[in-house]
C-alpha cells in the first residue's frame, strides 16, 4: 500500500485538458499532472510580478514607456 505525501505545487499553468494539466514551476521545469491525482486545483487571478507601483517618478516611467516604444521597430 502507498501513501501520497500532500504536496504543493505553484507555476504558471501552459495547457489543460480534460486529464492533464501542464505547467512551469519557479525552477522552469515542467511539470504534468494527472487530474486524477490531484486533491486541489487552484488558478489565481494575482499577477505573479511584483508591482512597480511607487517605485519610479513620473519622469522615469515616462523615459521606460519611451525606450519600449523605440524597441518596436527593431525587428
């Protein structure tokens, strides 16, 4: 007889179906699992990246804004 230890797993979720669900963990490893196995399945609606609110002036995110903007024609 095997015992499952509970475990957690948090990435960024590539592919589900209605068996599988496929994801990329902190490490970039992929990882698939079996829906059958799962006791608890979770998609939340945060945004992973941190916020950059208050974190440049006003002069700062205009000069980023600008710079990504002149990336566009480079192809």
């Amino acid at each position: 007889q095997t015992c499952a230890l509970p475990i957690s797993i948090t990435g960024r979720r590539l592919n589900e179906d209605t068996y599988s669900v496929q994801l990329i963990d902190a490490k970039e490893n992929l990882v698939s699992i079996d829906k059958s196995q799962l006791k608890e399945f979770t998609v939340q609606k945060t945004s992973t990246m941190p916020s950059f609110k208050d974190k440049l002036t006003s002069q700062e995110t205009a000069d980023l804004i600008g710079y990504l903007l002149s990336l566009k024609g480079l192809n």
